[in-house]
C-alpha cells in the first residue's frame, strides 16, 4: 500500500511554528481539566467534607466579630 503525498502547505506556514505555538495551550488545558478533576474528587470525600465544615465555622467566626464590633441595633 502506498501513502499519498502530503497535500502542499499554505505559503508562510511553518508547521513547527505552528506546532511549538499549540503544545503549550493545549498543555496547559489539559492540566487545568486534571487539576479540576482532583479537586473535584477530593471535595467529594470525608476531607472536602472536613474543609466546608472549617469553612462554616471561619464564618461564624468572622460575623461574630463583625457584630461584637457594630454593638447591638447599630
């Protein structure tokens, strides 16, 4: 079985620029996706169940301070 020849290039376009131009964007979205799926995953256990709860209770704390601050009525 033979193979075709390459179709010929638009005049001007380098493929490696092209190339060295692609990798990095598609690099960096495919470890954004993976980074999401990990924290998506970790979320989902007893950790990220640990972490909301030590989240709830920042708050708490911060709107207790906040009303200690302003004084009742004010």
């Amino acid at each position: 079985m033979m193979q075709a020849p390459m179709p010929p290039l638009p005049p001007g376009l380098d493929p490696n620029l092209v190339f060295n131009e692609v990798v990095p964007i598609v690099a960096s979205v495919v470890v954004i996706l993976v980074v999401a799926v990990a924290l998506r995953g970790i979320f989902r256990t007893p950790v990220g169940d640990a972490i909301a709860e030590r989240l709830d209770f920042a708050e708490r704390m911060l709107a207790e301070r906040r009303e200690r601050k302003l004084g009742a009525g004010q």
